[in-house]
C-alpha cells in the first residue's frame, strides 16, 4: 500500500467512510488536533525515564485518542465500525487516575508554569494541545453533531495532563515551576 493517495494536492482528505472533506474543515481541524495531542503523549512518554505506571497511564491515553479520531473523522450518518466510543467508563477512569495521583502530589498553593522535567514539559505542552483540540470539537459541534461525551473526556483529559505533569516533576525529584506573580529585580 502506497502512503501517498494524491487526494491531497487539492486540499482533500477521506473521511471515514471514504468521504472527501477539505483539509480547511472544522471536522479535520478537530481530529488532526486529537492526532497532534496523540504525537505531544508519545513526546512526553520518551522523555519519562523509567516510570511504567506513568508509561503504562499514557500508553492508555493514547489508544483512547486514537478511538476519538476515528470518531471524530467519522461523518454523521457513517458507521464507525473500528472502534467503540469512548464514554462513562473512559471518563471515570480518567478521574481515578486524576484522585490516585492527587494523593501522592503536596498540595498546589501557587499557579504553576509548565517546565520542570523534560516529561513534565512535555505534558503541559500536551495540556496546552489538548484544551486546542477541546475548541475544536466545540466549534465543530456548532455546525455537526458530536457526542457530549466525547468533549467531557477531552475536558477531563486536560485536567488529567495536569496532574500528570505534576507527578512527573515529583517522581523525577524536580520541582514544580512555581508562578510568582512580582519577581524581584
């Protein structure tokens, strides 16, 4: 199988399903962003320097990611037959992770910048993606049917690479990036 199918020199894509969509469309913008927040967690997983349970959580993440592209690539009145949608179980899941970790981290008493480790980095930067791709299927929302459940994730998911970056910092004995609002000098 080639990878290049030439649809795209005139600014095309497939949808799922075989539909032609422009690349400009507010339903690619939406799972081009999921694909670009799935790239920043395999980013953040190569810099994690041994954690498994941090590797084992994002290696997680990213098939999750992958079934919302597909859905999200999938045009009302398409069947997705690749995958099942995420839903409750996927958003729960989310927020167990999100208390588990909590209760490892000191409590947060200032903002905190993104930095600190490289994987800590990573994931802020894969925060920052994930609130883009959040608008995105917001916007696309406005003009075609997305499932509510699908934004809920999204928004959980950020709250997620949050608390992710911060036990990152932890477990690499780096502290958080503290935000002082009047720096002296």
């Amino acid at each position: 199988m080639k990878i290049y199918t030439k649809r795209g020199d005139q600014g095309e894509t497939s949808l799922f399903g075989g539909a032609a969509a422009s690349k400009a469309s507010p339903r690619v913008e939406a799972y081009g962003e999921i694909d670009e927040l799935n790239a920043t967690l395999g980013l953040a997983r190569a810099a994690l320097s041994g954690d498994g349970e941090l590797d084992a959580v994002l290696s997680g993440l990213q098939d999750d990611l992958f079934r919302l592209g597909a859905e999200l690539s999938t045009p009302p009145g398409t069947e997705n037959r690749a995958s099942r949608p995420l839903g409750a179980d996927e958003i729960a899941r989310l927020e167990r992770t999100i208390d588990r970790l909590q209760e490892e981290l000191p409590a947060q008493t200032h903002f905190i910048l993104p930095g600190g480790s490289p994987a800590a980095a990573g994931l802020h930067l894969a925060r920052t993606v994930c609130r883009r791709a959040e608008r995105s299927a917001v916007r696309l929302r406005e003009t075609e049917p997305v499932r509510g459940e699908a934004l809920v994730f999204l928004n959980r998911l950020s709250d997620l690479l949050f608390v992710l970056a911060r036990a990152a910092n932890r477990r690499a004995g780096v502290s958080d990036v503290p935000w002082i609002a009047e720096r002296p000098g």
